[in-house]
C-alpha cells in the first residue's frame, strides 16, 4: 500500500518491506522521512509482522539528509527523531542497501538493528565534504561498530568504502547477491526471527572503544598524519572531538556534544562555500543554452596529436575511460619517449595500489601510436596538444582539415589563443572546440570546454558529456584570452609581480596566499610549472623579471632556482640572487621600494582577481559566477572551504568590494577600475549569485 508519495508498505510472510522511491539519490526528505517513520509504526502496530525491511529503489539506498532543505526550518519526523523510532523499535529491522548509502543515510542504516548490502553498493560519511560532521549520530555509533581508528578515517577523508570492505570492518552484516537484495534481505529478516537473534543497538555496542581507550595518542597522532591535509578545514578537527567523545561521554551526551558542533559547522561560512561547491560542480555541467534532447555525438575513437607531457596526459584519459587513442607524434624518438613516460605513469600508480597492475597493458593496448597524421582518419575526435604558437596550431588544423572524417570534433588544447584564430585555418569551424586540460592532465579534474563563435551545439554538448566520461569536471567558457582561469590568474600574476617591485617579498606574497588557503603560494607555483612556459630565449629582452632570471638560466624548480633556491629534495629557500634581481629591476624602474602590509598584498590579489571575474561574467565569458568558482577551485587550489574567488566575493559583501575596488583604482591605478557588472549588482542590491 501507498504511505505517501515516496513511500510504499507490503507485507510477505511475516516480514514488512519498507520500500522508498525518491528520485534522483532518494535523499531523505520530508516526505521520505514522515512515510518512513509512518510505515514503521505500522509495521510494529501489525500482529502480522514480525520484522521490516527498509530498502529503496531506483540507483541507491538513502544518499543522506536532503542538501536542498538546509537551511529552511526542520519539518518533523527530523532525522533523529526518524531514528529513534526505528532504533527502538520493538521488531527487528534491516537495512538492505544498494548504490551509495551516504551520510544520514548510512546514519539511518546504524540504527537499524541488522545491515545488509550488495556487493556493488558503497557506503560512507562524507559530510566533511560539505563542512559538516554527520550529525544523526554517526560520529557515536561508526566508533561502536568499526572502531575509533577506522572510524576517524572513515569520517575525516569523505569517501565511501565498499560493501565487502564494510562488512570486514562490522559495518554490515551480510552481503546478498547481486541483484538479489530485497530477497535476501527478507531471508535474513526471517532468520533473525527464527534465531530469534537481539535486537542489537549499535548505542550500547561498546567492545570496538575498548581498544582506544587510555590512548589519548590515537587522535592526536591521527591529527599530526593528517594536519597538511586539514590545513584551514574546521570540519575534521570537529568530527576528531566527537570521536573522542565517544570514549569520554556516555552515548546521549555524546549525542548532545556532536548536535552542538554539528550546529556550530552548520552555520559556519565553510559549510555554505562547500555546499555552494557541490552544487555548483554539478550545475556547471549543464549548459542551459542547449535543448535537453541535443544529440550527443558517439567518441568511439580519439587522435592526440602531440605526446609530450600535456598530449600524454591527454591521451591517458580516454583509455582510462576504455577509449582507444591513437597518439601523433612527428619522429619516433618523441613517440616512443611519451609512450614510455606514459607506461611508467600506470607502473607508478599500479604500484601505490590504485589500479591493478594487469590493467597497465590493458591500457597501453588502447594507445596506438604513429608519426602520420594520416592515421587519425577515422578519429571522433582529435584533440591537438603542440607547440602553443598560433602558426603552428593553424597549420596541424589545416592539415586536420584534410584528414579528418566528416563530422570529426576538432579539439585544441590552447591554454591562451584565440581558437576562432585557429578555427579559421579549416573548412569546418562549426567542428572546432577548444579541450583545454590542466597539468598534469591525466590527474586535475578541471576541463575548460571553450566555445568558439561557430562551434556547433550538438559539439559543446558532446564535449560536456565527454568531460563527464574522462572523469573531469567540465566547464563551458568563451572564447577569449585566457578563457576564465588563465585570465583571472593574469589579473593575480599583474598584482604579484607588481608587489614585489614595489616593496613586498614573493615570499611574503605567497605567505599571505599560503595562509589564506591556497595549497602553495604564487611564486612556488611559478616556479613549480617553470618560469620559462611561454618564454622566447631568441627574443627575449630583460623585459621584466621573470624574463631576468630565464636570461640567468633561473627557469624555475627543474633548475633549482627561480624565485627560489631549491636543494635536491625541491625544498625552497627564498634567494637572495632573485631579491637582487627584483631589486635592481625596481630601481631602473625608478621605483622606491616600501613596506607592503600582508593586508595590502591581499587585497590587491584577491579583489583584482574578483575583478576580472566580474569582467568575464559581463562579457559573457562565463555564463555562471559558479562556473568562474569552479575553474578557480578545481584547475588552481582557490581553498573548498572559501567558495571561489565569486562566492568570497558575495560574503565580503559586493557594496565592500566595490568601495576597496574604488580605493584600489586611486591608489594603485585603472587595473582596479571595478566592472560595470559589480557596479549595477550594488545598485540593484544584489549579489554574483544572482548575476
Ligand atoms: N540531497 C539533495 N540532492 C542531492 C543529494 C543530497 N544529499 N545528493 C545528490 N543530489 C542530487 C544532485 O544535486 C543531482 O541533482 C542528483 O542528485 C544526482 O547527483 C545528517 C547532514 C549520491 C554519489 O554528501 O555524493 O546527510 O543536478 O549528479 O554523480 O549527517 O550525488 O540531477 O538536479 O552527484 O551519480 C550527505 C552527496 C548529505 C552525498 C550520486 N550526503 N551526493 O552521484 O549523481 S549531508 C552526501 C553525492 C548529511 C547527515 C548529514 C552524489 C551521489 P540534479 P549527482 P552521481
């Protein structure tokens, strides 16, 4: 029978079968929670029954609380109150999961009193992904019944663990067949009726704390092995303290500790940015423009042109996704040295156990390589990784433009070229999309799928749906110099390279980065992708100081200097060869260096980069400020926790921005002259999220 519209009651033999069906994840929403708790009391007011199952259909068990009602009053049965009914429940229940029972669902799971699972699903506690805690309990009863130290793992790293990892670890009882589950999970509701097995709580299952107990150097162990990894996050440290709790409180009070600091993160500003950032990962993946049914083009087979480190890269996701690649190459000492750099990338990750070592050939047997454009033929898509100079892109276009099949996509992986410059080189500009991936390719998540004036729908679509496949997340942008993210990182390059001849250190700037979130600091990052990228020692003219230290053979980290020192394990020491450098470049400048305040370099780096992304946002470059927060999170360690450069700009509030954007203009000159956009954002009182 029908308890409501998510939530259907049945009864077979003796046994009820709870089953939910809310689409998308069947996230536990007012109406899944109230039939839920309406169908368990039922089931325990029917003579009939003697134990329930609580399953779902559709992709997953319960995927966690309901991310969309944060924020808006609680609507009872809350989630703690829906547990404390099953959890004191007066018949047995069991939790049969499938696909990804997440956060409040696991914790939904805990307190039913058996647990059983598909092979296939995957369970886990990833709040700490959205700057929370689970806060329905899971932070006192995952400890009960895997452990403290499994536990602290579980909950501080976010990701699911599988369903034979979980039963090793106690966190389910059985695993049933694939394919079988509600069966099975009806079978083992009538043995544990038959065996008349307890009503097990995990609340007063004591035996995994036992082992913790009077070893204080657990958490603060776990704390020291971790503290790069939660540098600046407040979650973690919080989920440490209610896990300790667990061995200092008895369970309600630990209940109680865990509500406050599970209220304290709720509230707190990194919530809100990493939920803005859940969200916002999946919303740029949806390009609005385009009609739902626009056809997506089959990619049965790709062509990389180009196997140094980018096109290697750039090879090495289509045959993770089992795409074949053929890889060009124009000699063949190039080709084999990138087949081979490629070989040793999958033994590296073969050997730190991330992917099995058979798969090595499996995907090296996808990779064909050759030094004859000619065999890219019959390619889907060719994407073009050369020399980033626009006469040699338009002239490999051109010849593409001979091969290629009709109907080929035609992908350049330019980071700052105009693509409609390129795409002009061939007959079929509507077939040309920029793929512009970030180094190393094979690993960052970001892809910029930029558009150009011609490109067609069904290819930008194709191309976003292809981003989703090779596992990356797949931004659309405009044409333009630098698209969104090498634009917005021109703007902080301007400001930094600005700084330190007026006064400041690099050091100090990237200490100032540094603390504010960012995993490594302005010149390191210079210094780590080679201060030579780009640079022309047959024209170069001492023209500023990057061009200096290239002139002294101060290319960056791989020489052991740039802006740095570097000894031979890359530690960085600042250099006294470089300040000089600066020095002496400021005075023939006629520049007096001053003492520049940590608060000045600051905002000249933040407020100029979310000045360019205002300016990119009006010129249509990007469609969304989200989009402008997810290329700067996930192509350049803009910190999770702050939302990206356009939500840090909403909290600091646009009326502020505005006011330092004016002082910065008169003070420092016209590259802060704030964007028309957030000029009629402030007059209209309004926010970016609202752009
Ligand atoms: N609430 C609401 N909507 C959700 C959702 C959720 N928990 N999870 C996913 N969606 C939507 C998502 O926005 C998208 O919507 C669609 O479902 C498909 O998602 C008390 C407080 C489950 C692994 O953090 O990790 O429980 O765009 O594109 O790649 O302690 O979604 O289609 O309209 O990601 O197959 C804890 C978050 C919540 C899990 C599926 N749970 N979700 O991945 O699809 S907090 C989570 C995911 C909590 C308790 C605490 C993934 C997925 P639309 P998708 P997918």
């Amino acid at each position: 029978m029908k308890v409501n519209d998510v939530v259907t009651y049945a009864v077979e033999g003796s046994i009820a079968v709870i089953t939910v069906n809310s689409p998308p994840v069947n996230a536990l929403s007012n109406a899944v929670r109230q039939g839920v708790a309406s169908a368990v009391e039922t089931a325990i007011g029917d003579p009939a029954v003697g134990a329930m199952v609580l399953i779902c259909e559709g992709r997953t068990f319960f995927a966690g609380a309901d991310i969309t009602e944060f924020g808006k009053p609680p609507v009872e049965p809350t989630l703690r109150n829906l547990q404390l009914v099953v959890e004191n429940a007066t018949k047995p229940v069991i939790a049969a999961i499938h696909g990804t029972a997440l956060g409040g669902g696991l914790e939904l799971a805990l307190v039913a009193h058996y647990r059983i699972a598909v092979p296939s699903a995957k369970c886990g506690l990833p709040e700490v992904n959205l700057g929370l805690l689970p806060g329905a309990g899971g932070t006192q009863r995952l400890p009960r019944i895997v452990g403290v130290a499994k536990a602290l793992d579980l909950m501080t790293a976010g990701s699911p663990v599988s369903a034979k990892a979980a039963k090793e670890m106690g966190l389910i009882d059985e695993l049933a067949a694939e394919g079988q589950l509600r069966a099975d999970a009806i079978a083992l509701a009538q043995r544990v009726l038959d065996e008349d097995r307890p009503l097990l709580k995990v609340r007063d299952r004591t035996e995994k704390l036992d082992a913790a107990r009077g070893k204080p150097e657990i958490f603060d162990d776990f704390r020291k092995a971790n503290a790069r990894k939660f540098r600046g996050f407040n979650a973690p440290e919080a989920i440490i303290r209610c896990v300790e709790a667990t061995l200092d409180l008895p369970f309600d009070e630990g209940m109680t500790f865990e509500r406050q600091l599970f209220n304290e993160l709720q509230a707190d500003s990194q919530s809100a940015a990493q939920r803005h950032v859940f969200f916002s990962e999946r919303q740029a993946a949806k390009v609005d423009s385009l009609p739902a049914d626009i056809p997506i083009l089959p990619i049965a087979k790709v062509g990389v042109i180009g196997a140094g480190t980018m096109g290697g890269g750039i090879a090495m996701n289509f045959a993770n996704a089992g795409i074949p690649v053929t890889l060009v190459e124009t000699n063949e000492d190039a080709l084999f040295r990138g087949l081979r750099i490629i070989r040793g990338n999958y033994e590296t990750t073969a050997r730190k156990g991330k992917m099995k070592p058979e798969d090595v050939d499996t995907r090296m047997g996808l990779l064909t390589g050759s030094i004859a454009m000619e065999d890219l033929a019959d390619c889907d898509l060719i994407i073009e990784a050369v020399f980033e100079q626009i006469d040699v892109k338009r002239e490999v276009f051109a010849k593409l433009d001979r091969i290629a099949k009709p109907g080929a996509i035609l992908a350049t992986n330019t980071s700052y070229l105009d693509i409609d410059d390129i795409a002009a080189a061939t007959s079929r500009p509507d077939s040309v999309v920029g793929l512009h991936f970030f180094s190393p390719a094979n690993v960052m998540k970001l892809l910029e799928v930029v558009r150009t004036k011609d490109t067609k729908p069904e290819i930008i679509a194709t191309a976003m749906k292809l981003a989703k496949t090779i596992g990356k997340i797949g931004v659309l942008v405009g044409n333009g110099y630098g698209f969104v993210g090498n634009r917005i990182l021109a703007a902080r390059n301007g400001q930094a390279d600005q700084l330190i001849l007026e006064g400041a250190t690099p050091w100090a700037v990237d200490k100032v980065l540094y603390d504010f979130g960012f995993a490594m600091g302005h010149f390191q990052m210079r210094d780590l992708v080679g201060l030579d990228v780009g640079w022309n020692p047959k024209t170069t003219s001492s023209a500023n100081v990057r061009e200096i230290l290239n002139e002294m053979g101060r290319h960056g980290q791989k020489t052991k200097g740039g802006f740095y020192d570097y000894d031979e394990n890359r530690k960085q020491t600042p250099s006294p060869v470089a300040m000089q450098v600066i020095e002496d470049f400021a005075a023939k400048q006629g520049i007096v260096r001053r003492d520049v305040s940590d608060a000045e370099i600051q905002d000249r780096i933040l407020f100029a980069m979310v000045n360019e992304g205002a300016r990119i946002l009006d010129e249509g470059i990007a469609s969304r400020a989200s989009d402008v927060d997810i290329v700067w999170i996930t192509g350049y360690g803009w910190p999770k926790y702050r939302g990206g450069p356009m939500f840090w700009a909403d909290l600091q509030g646009l009326p502020t921005v505005l006011d330092r954007l004016k002082a910065l203009e008169a003070a420092h000159g016209a590259a802060f002259a704030p964007s028309p956009l957030i000029e009629r954002l402030v007059a209209q009182g309004k926010g970016f999220k609202d752009a």
